[in-house]
C-alpha cells in the first residue's frame, strides 16, 4: 500500500472514478460524503492525503478546509481542492482557506495520478 487517502466528495460518480484510479495505483482510499463526516474521518485516520470536493452538502469544501487547518490533530494533512469551481480566483480562495493544492474537475484519468501524487511528495 502506498499510503491512505481521504476523500470527501458527495457526487456517487466522481467518488467511484476516483477511488477507482486511486486503489489501482496502490492507495487504501477512504470516503465521506459531506464536510462533517469528512472532518471527523479525518481526526480518526489521520490519512496521508485529502483530496476535498468544494460543493458539499452540510457544510462546504472551504469550511472543511479551514476546520481541519485549524485543528491540531489534522493541521499538517495535505489537502487538495478537487472541484468544479475553475473560475479566476477560485484556486486562491481554496488555498486561503486551507488547501495545499487544487486540481479542477472533470479529472482527467490519465494525469489525476501524478497530481496527486506531487502533493504526497510534498510532504
């Protein structure tokens, strides 16, 4: 196993796609599916990695990024925003409110894994 990662994403589709991608490439890929669950999910498993959908039911992806930056236990986790929001200045507000990287949506297959995998270097 290369390592665990967390992701919070709600849309049944884009959790498959990447769990998928993920778990081939040798990950222990864990799920929530909204900001709460998310936040204590990551508090529990202290995964590797988050990668967070931005447009969450229960709280936002920006929420879940500033509570988990603020919290001791899960202040040192990457977190990388994994969202449709492409917009100018989306990618800034992400990393204000926490994030460490930003990968837009749709993923594309073929190079979801080597971003991924430069924020783990990261590390």
């Amino acid at each position: 196993m290369k390592g665990n990662i967390l992701v919070i994403e709600d849309n049944e589709q884009n959790l498959y796609l990447v769990k998928f991608i993920l778990e081939k490439n040798g990950y222990q890929v864990y799920a929530a599916i909204d900001g709460q669950s998310g936040i204590e999910m990551a508090d529990q498993l202290k995964p590797d990695l988050i990668l967070l959908d931005i447009q969450l039911p229960v709280m936002d992806g920006y929420a879940v990024a500033r509570n988990l930056h603020a919290n001791s236990n899960t202040s040192n986790i990457p977190i990388v925003a994994v969202t449709s929001h492409a917009m100018v200045g989306d990618r800034e507000k992400a990393v204000a409110a926490g994030c460490n990287g930003y990968i837009e949506k749709p993923i594309n297959p073929n190079t979801f894994i080597s971003e991924v995998e430069a924020h783990l270097k990261k590390q």
